[in-house]
C-alpha cells in the first residue's frame, strides 16, 4: 500500500541552523501549550443556533443532467427536502432551502438568497455525469480560497466517509480553478458573500455502477439523510428527539486528523495535480488459452495524488475497457496498492496485445508497456466419433479428421487461408475414394453377370443334351 506525498523542494546546505530553529519553535510552542486549530471550531463555537442554507441543484429551464432517463433538478429537490427534514430534528440550528419548488434561479441569486438569511454554510445538491459515460463514484467540490477550503475538506471527508460505508466509490474532495477564480459558479459567488459552500455530486446517474443508488425515491432519501448526519457531525449538533450527540471529537482517527486542520491554509490534496502518474508497467504471468484467459502483474505509482482507476486494451492500446477501480484506492486518506494481479478475459480466436492505462484522482493517465508474443486462445474442440461428426467442423475452415487431436484442430481453425490446400487436398481424397466403391461395385456387377451367363450357358448345354438322347431313343 502506497500513500502519495506531495514533491517539495530540499536545500541540501539547510542542516544546523534549521535544526535548530525547528527544535525551538516546538519548545516555544510546548511551553505555550499552543493548541491544534481546529477548522469546525468557528462553528462550534458559536453561541447562536447555526443557519444552514441547503440549495437543490438546477430547476425551472435549467434541468442539470438527464441521462437514462434521471432529470437532474427532480433528483436534486427529492434530496434536499430529505435533507431538509432530517437536519431540522437537530437542535442549535436553522435550515433554510434556496428553493423548494420548480424554481429558476441565478447562481448568483442562490448565493444573495443565503447571505439574506444569514448563511453560515451552503450545502449545493447535485448529482453527476460524464461525457463519456466513463466515470463513477461520489465527490465533493471545494473553494480554493481560505479559510473556506479547509472547511469543505472537513466537511467532504466527512460525508464521503458516511458515503464509502455505503458501498460508493469514492472521487474525492477537490477544487477546480477558473479563469475568475473558482472554476463553479456557487462557490465563487458564496466566497464574494463570505459564505462557506461545497458542492455535493452524489453519484454519476450514467453509470451502471452508480445509478441504483438513486434510481428510487428512497434512493434519492437516503443520500439526503447521509448529508443530514454528515452536516450535523462537521458542526457538532445533536438532537434529543432522535437520540443522537454530535458534539464531541468524532470517533474515526481519519477525521480526528481532519478536524485539527489549520483553516488558513489550503489543504494542499484538493489542489489539481495535472501531472501523469510516473509510473505504469506491467509483466506477462500466466496465460490458460483453452480457458481463454490471461493473468499479468501490474505495478504504477503517483507521487503528487492517488491512482483511482484502470482500464486495459486487448489491441495495443486502440480500444479501452470501461474503468476499474484501482484496487486499495482511498483518496481520502492517500492509499493505494502500488502492485497487483488481475486475470483478463480474452475473446475467442484473438492474439492480444495487452496494456493498461492508469488514472489519478484528477484524470490525468500513463500508459504501459504492451506485452506481445501471446499465440490464440481458443477453446478446445471434441474429437470427432465418425465421418458425419466430422463434417460439423467444417465451420472451422477444414475437415478434421480423426486422428487429429484438438489442440491442431484449434491452431488450424484460427491460421485462416493457408487451410486451403489442405480442405482441397481432403476433398481429393474423399472423390478418390467415392470413385474406389464406384469401381467395386462395377466389378461385382459384372462378375454376377458373367456367372449369370454362365449359368444360363450350362443351362442351354444341359437342355441340347437331353434332347439328343430323346431323338435317339426315336430312331
């Protein structure tokens, strides 16, 4: 298992001097008793019930995504009413919603909405889509600014924590940079607001590993529910009517860590890293080509994100299959497994040309080496009892005969034009043959004639000689 670091640079002369001034930063700081700040502190904290404005994605004209049959602004609503419900049994807090009908509204407009009220955090509800139709998994995007992208780090760890248990692959907590500032449109109006926001892609709904986690009202309840506990964990609430106290450090060692984070600073794993993974290969284990499967070794490392997903080509890199999760992968926590095996599925009457393609948790991918020198895999044929079984594998692009056995039957079957000459000459010898009980019938044909007429020759010589003997008698 791996865990990634991002690259710093070192001065090799730094020795001494900065030891030095290390050690006595941390006595001062000892004798001080200097506390770790905590991000969610600044909500805790607070001596007022606590205004939550939870804005459901998309509606009126703007319909967010609609794939295989979802309609992002229906799904969004359905969730943050559950949302809505569940966070409100919660004591110490105020939950408001930008909008709770059919509504067009402005980014902007949802962001002003918020500061009217008050707003200490906005909770965006969205689920996802690819244009590939590629990717799956949950995430949470954060703002680039201070102190609000330490508290959506806090925040997203939190509830896509809740969301791994849940059996979700996990995408991460991640920011993205636009040409005025953040790249999302409620996360920059809310940060000119002086709002913390997040938003939340619950799921990819075009995706076959993702969408029956929201293809059902109940579906859709649940992930409300889910962000319901989280928020009410991030702020410390707790509710008396459902039993449930929040406001103590969370149990997880995972979010112990998150929570002590300093809020002025950029929790640097959100940050993009658009370098490719440096390194990627992979070795030829073993290969069953009667079971028409090959097993390799695959190792790759990133040292600046996790790897998240993999996918792997049969023709040297022309075509992909759909993404795997990278096995181990956490991008939470940072893990991964730098090396594993995985056996492949090869089709029928090919020769492969393996490789793989590795993906971090910000896309960017390495190829590896393609592995050659695979012969065809094919499934064995059953040896043929009689001359009718025979001509049943003429499919194969020859005549099989009996003595041969099925690995050459399988080799013959998948070499193509040169088992002309072969079929042509088997053929030969099946009229060579046809013409041998042609001729032996003709022969016992004319032997029995020939008897035949011998028979009736001894017969006539027998009748003559009767008669003679008559004619005498006469006389």
């Amino acid at each position: 298992m791996r865990s990634f670091r991002r690259k710093q640079n070192r001065f090799p002369h730094e020795t001494g001097f900065s030891n030095f001034i290390v050690l006595l930063l941390a006595a001062v700081l000892a004798a001080s008793q200097v506390l770790p700040v905590e991000a969610a502190s600044i909500f805790r904290q607070l001596q007022r019930d606590i205004v939550v404005v939870i804005d459901p994605g998309h509606g009126g004209d703007n319909e967010g995504t609609k794939e295989n049959g979802f309609c992002e602004k229906e799904m969004t609503l359905v969730t943050a009413r559950a949302l809505y419900d569940r966070l409100s049994q919660y004591d110490g807090v105020i939950v408001y919603m930008t909008r709770t009908g059919d509504t067009a509204l402005s980014l902007k407009e949802r962001a002003e909405y918020a500061k009217s009220v008050g707003a200490d955090f906005l909770f965006s509800i969205h689920y996802n889509a690819s244009e590939n139709h590629e990717l799956f998994g949950s995430e949470v995007w954060v703002p680039l600014e201070v102190p609000y992208n330490a508290y959506g780090y806090q925040f997203g760890s939190t509830l896509l924590t809740r969301l791994q248990d849940m059996g979700l692959f996990i995408r991460g907590v991640k920011t993205r940079k636009g040409d005025n500032g953040d790249y999302y449109g409620i996360l920059r109006e809310s940060a000119a607001l002086e709002i913390p926001a997040v938003i939340i892609e619950h799921c990819h709904v075009d995706e076959v590993r993702d969408y029956p986690y929201c293809d059902s009202q109940e579906g859709l309840e649940t992930f409300g529910y889910e962000d319901a506990e989280a928020i009410a964990m991030f702020l410390g609430l707790s509710s008396e009517s459902l039993g449930v106290d929040y406001s103590g450090e969370p149990e997880d060692p995972f979010l112990q860590k998150v929570y002590t984070l300093d809020p002025d600073k950029v929790v640097q794993s959100t940050l993009l890293d658009d370098t490719s993974p440096e390194i990627c290969s992979i070795e030829r284990l073993s290969e069953d080509y009667a079971g028409l499967q090959a097993t390799i070794q695959v190792a790759a490392a990133d040292y600046d994100s996790p790897l998240m997903y993999y996918t792997y080509s049969l023709d040297g890199g022309l075509t992909y299959s759909p993404r795997q999760p990278w096995p181990g992968s956490n991008t939470l926590t940072g893990e991964y497994q730098d090396v594993f095996q995985t056996t492949l599925k090869i089709p029928e009457g090919t020769i492969p040309q393996i490789c793989i393609r590795v993906y971090n948790q910000f896309e960017a991918y390495t190829e590896s080496n393609v592995l050659e020198g695979y012969s065809v895999f094919l499934k064995p044929r059953e040896e043929a009892q009689n001359p009718l079984q025979e001509s049943s594998l003429e499919t194969l692009g020859a005549a099989v005969s009996k003595t041969e056995d099925s690995s050459a039957d399988s080799l013959e079957a998948s070499a193509g034009g040169w088992l002309g000459s072969r079929e042509k000459t088997q053929q030969e010898n099946t009229g060579a043959h046809t013409i041998r009980i042609q001729d032996f019938i003709l022969v016992s044909l004319l032997a029995a004639l020939a008897i035949l007429l011998l028979m009736m020759i001894l017969q006539i010589a027998q009748t003559q000689k009767r008669y003679r003997r008559r004619h005498n008698r006469k006389r």
